[in-house]
C-alpha cells in the first residue's frame, strides 16, 4: 500500500488542504498543536470511518460539513475513497461515501465503505462490526499515547490487547463458549434424565397390558366361534323362510288375481247394460229398421245437397265479387269527386288572387332591378356627400368650407399674438429684474429708473392690447364654431331625408317584383288546375255507369244466399241422422265383443280359484317360521354386541400397548441422548478446554519469544551500549535491568522510555505482519512523536533503524528539527489565524547530510 495524496475540507483546523504524499520516508514537521496528527485522523477516518473517533472532534468548529479525500495506491490499483461529515441541528453524522478502484466509482453507506477497505487491505472480515481497528492501530498508525498506554496498563488489560492484536483471543473465546458449552450440555444431560425416569415402571405397565389383551384376544375366538355357529342357522332359517315367503307371495298375487277378474267381470256387465240402454235410447220407435240400408239411403240422399250446395256457393262467390267490386268503384268515385271539388275550388282561389292584384305586371323584373341598384348608389354618395347630388346640401358644404377657412385664420392670429404677448412678458420680467441695477446686462448702456418704468408701461400697454385682441378672436371661433354646428345638423337632416325617400323607392320597387313573381306563378298554377279538370270529369262519368251494370247483377243474385242456408240445414240433419245409425251398429258391435270377453274372464277366473287350493295352511307356516328366525336373530345379536364390546376393550388396550411402548422408546431415546450428552460435556471438560489453554499457552509463548527477540534487536539499536538489559515475560511486559539491578519503566529517563515504547511498537509490527501474511500494509508505517526525550547521539540512532525497517513508506510525525536530515521528503504544517496548512519543504539526500 503506498499513499499518494489527501485531501482534507473544514477538518479540526483545515479549511480547505490537498496534500500529495512523496514516496520513501517522509516527515511532518510542525510546532504542537500546528495540526500533524490531524492529518494522521484524516487518513485513518477515511480509511475505517469514526470507529472511536468523535465526529465533533474531526469536524471544524462552526462548520456544518466536511470531507476527506484519500487516494492510494494497493496491488497496481489507484484507488480513492472519500467520505463526509454533515451536521444536522446538534447532532454530526457520516453521510454516503463512494470508492473508486481505476475510476470505477461505488456509492456506499459509512459501513459497506468501511467493510469493502478491510477487504482489500486484507484484514479480517470481523473487524467491520467494531470500534477500534488493532491491526492497523498497531502495525501502521499508533498514536504515542496509545503505545505507552498499553505498556503501563494492568496485566489483563494488556493481555486482553494483545490476545486482540495477534487473534489470541479466540483461544480464550473458544474456552469460553467451550464451558459454556459443557454447563449447557450437563443441564440438558439432567433434563433428559428426569425425562427417562419410571422407565422400569413403564416396562411392568407394558407387561400386564400385553398379560390382559391375550386374554381378551382368546375370550374372543370362543364368542366368533359361537356367533359363526348361529350364522349358519341363520342362513339355513332364511332360506326355508324365503321358500314359505314366496308361496306366500304366490297365494296372495292369485287372490288378487281372482279378486280383480271377478271385478272385471262386473264391470262387464255393467258396461253391456249401459250399451243396450243407448241403443234403445237412438234407435227409439225404430227399434226394428234394418240400420245398413238406411244408412246407404242416406248417403246417397248427402252427395246430392252437396253437388247443389257446391253450386250455389259458387253463385254466392259471385255475388260477393260483384260487391267487392261495387264497393272500389263507390270509393273511386267518391275519391274523384273530391278530387274534382277540390280542383275545382283552387281555381275559383287562385282568380281570386289574380284580382287582388292591383296593377300591371308588364314589366320586366331585370330592368326594376336596375333601378333599385342606381338608388342604391345614390344613397352611398348621399352617405359619402359628394358635389352635385343635390343644390342644398352642396349651398351647406360650401359655407361649411368658408367657415373652416376663417377658424383656421383665427387660430393663427391667436397664435402670432401670443408669441408677441410670451415675449412682452419676457421683456416685463427682464426690467422688473433691472430694479437698482443701472447698467443693462445687454447692451452694456447705463438706464435710468424712469426710463425702466416708462418701458414697463409701454410693455404693459401693449400686453393689455393683446389680451382684448386674444378675447375677441376666440368669441368669433366660438360663434363660427357654433354656426359649423348648425349647418352639419342640417346636412344630416337634409341626408337622412333623401336616404329615407330613396329607400322607400326601393322598397316600392322590391315590392313590385314580388307583386310580378307572384302573378307568374299563380298564372301558371290555374292553367295547371284548368288541365287537370275535364278528364277528371270524364273519368267520373265512366265510373258511374260501370257502377249501374254492378248493381243490376248484384240483384239477379241476390236469392242464393236463402237457397244455401235451405241445403245447409238439410245436410246437417242427414249427418246427424246417419250418425245416429252409426253410433247404434257400432254399440251393437261392441255388445257382442263384450260378451264373448266375458265367457273368457269366467273361465279364468274358475282356473285360479282351482290354484288356490294348492295353498292351504299357508299362514301358520309363514307365522312359526318367523318365530324361529326371531329368536335365531336375537341370539346372534347378543354374540355380536358381545364381540364388540370384546374387540373395543382389544382396541382400548392396544392404544395403551402403543401409547406405553411408544414412552418406553421416548424414554430409552432420552437416556441415550443424557449418557451421550454427559460424555460431551465430560470430553470437553476433562480433555477439550485444556487443551485450547494448553495451545493458547504454547502459541503466545512462540509469540512472546519472538517479540522478545524483536524487542531486544530494536532497543539496542535506539540505546547507547549495553546500560539496559531487557527480556519480555509470559504477560509480555517488558523485564528491565539497569547496572544488574531490576529497573521499573516509570524509573527510566524520558528518552530512555521512549526507546522502549518504539521498540515494543516496532516489534509489536513485525510480529503482527508475519502473523498476518494477507494485510497489504505490511509496507507503510506511521510513527507519532517517536524521538520525545532522545538526546543528540538517540537521535542518530533513528536515522539507523529507519533504514533497517525496509518499507516503501515512512510517515514521520515530529517537531525535532533533527529529523529532517534522516528522511527523503518534509511536509512543513504551519497555522496562521487558527487555519493549518502544509507546505513541501523539498527533498534531501541522506548522503549529503551525512557529509
């Protein structure tokens, strides 16, 4: 990872700052309090976000938003974050920030921002949900109170530090969650042992219940046993009762048979009865005529009315024509004697107005057109007052001319004389100004007061002359004005007179043409209604005597309809007649049919009374067979209840069979899950979590030596000689003798525990970047104030361990003046009037330095 610029808006005590950051080692120099570390905050707020920074702290006072700007450079990608501040009322919040990798640019909140930075820098995916970031706190940037902080806390505090830096802490965390595992384990262990108790108590339940159902299962073979026994008498009983059931079925469908024909049988005769009674009742006093002949007779008597009806109908359809005929004839008459009537009034009308017509109609209506166009032109110059028209009105117009003429003199008099009289007023003003002055500021001459006076009099005189002249001409624009007035008032009135009488002209003349269109029409109309009216009239007489010829023949018909009515009521009363003899031989017909039916119905019925016979004592068998069967039923129903009472105490027990085995296996499954249980809780207690110990105990002190090592390497480079011996105990606190005694850290110089702050730190580095190989800021390293308390010879010892720590970039953070000869590059911050900025102080070579 190698930074290549930072660009900072209203953050702590920069307004507005970009700052490119140089490759190699590099120092921000500045007095305290001059804004380095803010710069510091900057990379790491753009980084991870505020984790534990306060956004009141990051943010400038009296500002209501901010922005960092970061741009680095990590695997060949140039990369730029940036994110932002914003306050709203009280309260400072981070607001979306973007990423771009190769000007791709991501939109994300604070924490997808901070989530994707650890991704590509290779730290763990866990850190995103915390405050703090160890790995970078204590690889890259640690703050210099930090760093003495955790060598002079507390053992556990420092241990708690540690096992967070280099992920020890799992261990510790996997014990934890181990006990809390096995203290789990054992109490759901207990709860499953509770659940298996009575397990022996269930098994003797078991026991007798399968004791009983074998029991009940034997009892109910002996009842099935029974109850097939009295199934089989049953079927047996049935069937004889079928075979009596259907004898009986037999006996009772021929009783019924005979009871029925026997019914018939009297329905027979009383159905030959009534037969001869209606023979008697068409044939009376006929009783002896043979029925066939007169019926013949008859028949023949029919076709001859009909054969006259036919033709005498045909002569009615006749007569009915002629009627149909004299009646169209009688509307068509009736039709054109309207006509004609109504014809012949329409002429009388329209001579009637022919005569109301007053005058003559010779004239020729284009030439009356004429004339109302040249009127109307006439009216159009009367409108427009054109010369010779009329003598009146052009007299008017020209004394209207006259008098036009003299206003036009009059007003240009007046105004002349008030020219003269605006200029007489300027003189009148000129000398009354004069007043004391004896000099005339014109001519130069000197003028006397009398002279002045007489002037203004004069001045006066000819003004008053003016006035009277001014008064006088604008009383005779008045009159002439008044007079213009009078002579437009009677042109008008002379104009609408003429146009009145032209119009009316026009109006008599427009009315002629109607009078004349009129005329032609109604001319035309009455030879119209004159051509119409003599063959209408022959058409008339036509009608007439074709309607007479009609009359006449409707007359000579007229008799058939009482001839039609005589054979219509003789052919009625010969097919009653013969329907009479019809019905009669048809009854007769039917008598005898009847008759030979019921011969038959009386031999059937003396057969089926035969069949009866067979069926005697039919009853009695059929009432003791129903006994035995009854009592069969009864027996076999008290063998079924039994059984079912039987099969439902069988189905009861079996449900309690399931039911108890079913808590056994619950039980035995409880047991075994308790016993498995506590083997897991025993494993973990007597074996697991000891072993995490022992592993935690053997990681950090494979950790501890090699920080020890680190830690003396790097302090021996800062410390003259060999004053100090140090060694690095199991809590990683740092073991100090001085002279071969045992010396405290707060004993030590202030350059002296300055050193050791910066070994531990270095080592803390080294060892956190070979622990983790996939973080990519294994190559940069920021120190804050590493140098505070080093004497001249410490000083130079910097410059040596610089050069041993190998990375790319080195951000030195110092207000030692010293330091700038040990580094590639200087930023130089300064603060004017509360606003930082930072100023490239150029580039050094070490080698000329050294010189």
């Amino acid at each position: 990872m190698k930074l290549l610029s930072l660009e900072m808006l209203n953050i702590r005590s920069y307004q507005h700052q970009k700052i490119e950051f140089p490759e190699g080692s590099f120092l921000l120099s500045g007095d305290i309090g001059f804004g380095k570390s803010t710069i510091l905050l900057a990379i790491e707020f753009a980084l991870f976000g505020l984790g534990d920074i306060l956004a009141s702290s990051l943010l400038r006072r009296g500002e209501r938003e901010g922005m960092v700007r970061l741009e680095f450079e990590l695997e060949g990608k140039e990369i730029i974050v940036g994110r932002s501040l914003q306050k709203k009322k009280d309260a400072i919040s981070q607001t979306t920030g973007y990423i771009s990798i190769d000007g791709n640019r991501k939109e994300m909140t604070p924490s997808e921002l901070k989530a994707e930075i650890l991704s590509l820098l290779g730290y763990p995916k866990e850190l995103s949900s915390k405050q703090k970031n160890p790995i970078y706190r204590y690889t890259v940037y640690t703050p210099q109170e930090e760093m003495k902080q955790i060598l002079l806390s507390k053992r556990d505090d420092r241990m708690e530090i540690l096992r967070r830096i280099f992920g020890v802490d799992r261990y510790k965390t996997i014990r934890d969650n181990s006990n809390n595992l096995r203290l789990e384990l054992k109490r759901n262990a207990s709860s499953y042992e509770l659940l298996s108790k009575g397990l022996n108590e269930k098994n003797e339940e078991l026991k007798i219940i399968s004791e009983k159902k074998e029991k009940l299962t034997s009892r109910l073979l002996e009842i099935k046993k029974s109850l097939q026994d009295f199934k089989i008498k049953e079927i047996a009983t049935i069937q004889k009762s079928e075979e009596i059931e259907q004898k009986f079925t037999q006996f009772q469908s021929i009783s019924k048979e005979v009871a029925a024909k026997e019914g018939e049988l009297k329905t027979y005769d009383q159905n030959l009865s009534s037969l001869e009674i209606k023979i008697k009742h068409l044939l009376t006093g006929k009783e002896e005529i043979d029925i066939e002949k007169e019926i013949f007779y008859i028949e023949n008597n029919i076709k001859i009315i009909l054969d006259n009806l036919k033709k005498s109908k045909e002569k009615k359809e006749k007569l009915n024509n002629c009627k149909i005929i004299a009646g169209k004839l009688e509307v068509e008459l009736s039709e054109k004697k309207e006509s004609l009537d109504r014809i012949s009034k329409e002429i009388k009308l329209k001579i009637d107005s022919i005569s109301s017509l007053k005058g003559t109609y010779d004239r020729n209506i284009d030439e009356i057109r004429n004339e109302i166009s040249v009127i109307q032109k006439n009216i159009e110059e009367i409108y427009q007052r054109k010369e010779g028209f009329n003598k009146e009105i052009d007299s008017l117009l020209k004394s209207k001319e006259r008098y036009n003429t003299k206003i036009s003199e009059y007003k240009e008099q007046n105004s002349i004389d008030m020219g003269s009289l605006r200029s007489l007023e300027s003189d009148l003003s000129s000398l009354s100004n004069l007043k004391g002055i004896g000099l005339c500021p014109l001519c130069k001459q000197n003028i006397s007061e009398d002279h002045r006076q007489n002037e203004i009099k004069r001045i006066e005189k000819e003004k008053n002359a003016f006035n009277i002249s001014l008064n006088e001409t604008n009383k005779l624009i008045k009159k002439v004005e008044t007079k213009l007035k009078e002579i437009d008032a009677e042109i008008d009135n002379k104009s609408k007179n003429l146009i009145t009488s032209e119009k009316n002209k026009i109006i008599k003349l427009e009315h002629l043409i109607k009078e004349t269109d009129l005329f032609t029409i109604l001319s035309k109309e009455l030879n119209n209604l004159n051509s119409q009216l003599s063959p209408l009239e022959k058409i008339i007489n036509n009608k007439s005597q074709e309607q007479k010829q009609i009359l006449a023949e409707i007359e000579t018909l007229a008799p058939i309809e009482s001839e039609i009515n005589e054979l219509e009521k003789r052919k009625d009363s010969s097919f009653e007649l013969i329907g009479k003899y019809k019905d009669a031989l048809n009854l007769k017909k039917d008598i005898e049919i009847l008759k030979d039916k019921k011969k038959i119905l009386e031999e059937a019925i003396n057969n089926l009374k035969e069949n009866l016979k067979q069926f005697s004592g039919i009853d009695g068998e059929k009432q003791a067979i129903s006994q035995e069967l009854k009592k069969i039923t009864e027996e076999k129903i008290k063998k079924e209840r039994e059984e079912a009472e039987k099969l439902k105490e069988v189905e009861l027990l079996g449900k309690d069979f399931l039911r108890v085995s079913k808590e056994i296996g619950e039980k035995k499954k409880y047991l075994r899950i308790g016993e498995k249980l506590q083997k897991i809780a025993n494993w973990l207690d007597n074996y697991f979590i000891s072993l995490m110990e022992t592993m935690e105990k053997e990681f950090m002190e494979s950790l501890r030596m090699q920080f020890e090592s680190y830690f003396s390497k790097w302090l021996e480079n800062l410390l003259e000689g060999d004053e100090i011996e140090v060694s690095i105990d199991e809590d990683f606190t740092p073991v100090l003798r001085q002279e071969g005694f045992d010396a405290d850290y707060e004993s030590l110089s202030g350059g002296e525990r300055t050193s050791v702050a910066l070994a531990y730190r270095l080592a803390l580095n080294r060892i956190i970047n070979n622990l983790v190989d996939e973080i990519k800021t294994q190559d940069i390293i920021i120190l804050d104030e590493p140098t505070d308390g080093f004497s001249r010879k410490q000083m130079d010892r910097v410059r040596d361990v610089l050069d041993m720590l190998g990375m790319n970039q080195v951000i030195i953070v110092s207000h030692e003046p010293e330091i700038e000869s040990y580094v590639d590059h200087v930023l130089r911050v300064t603060k004017r009037d509360g606003v930082s900025r930072v100023e490239n102080q150029g580039t050094f070579s070490k080698t000329t330095v050294d010189l």
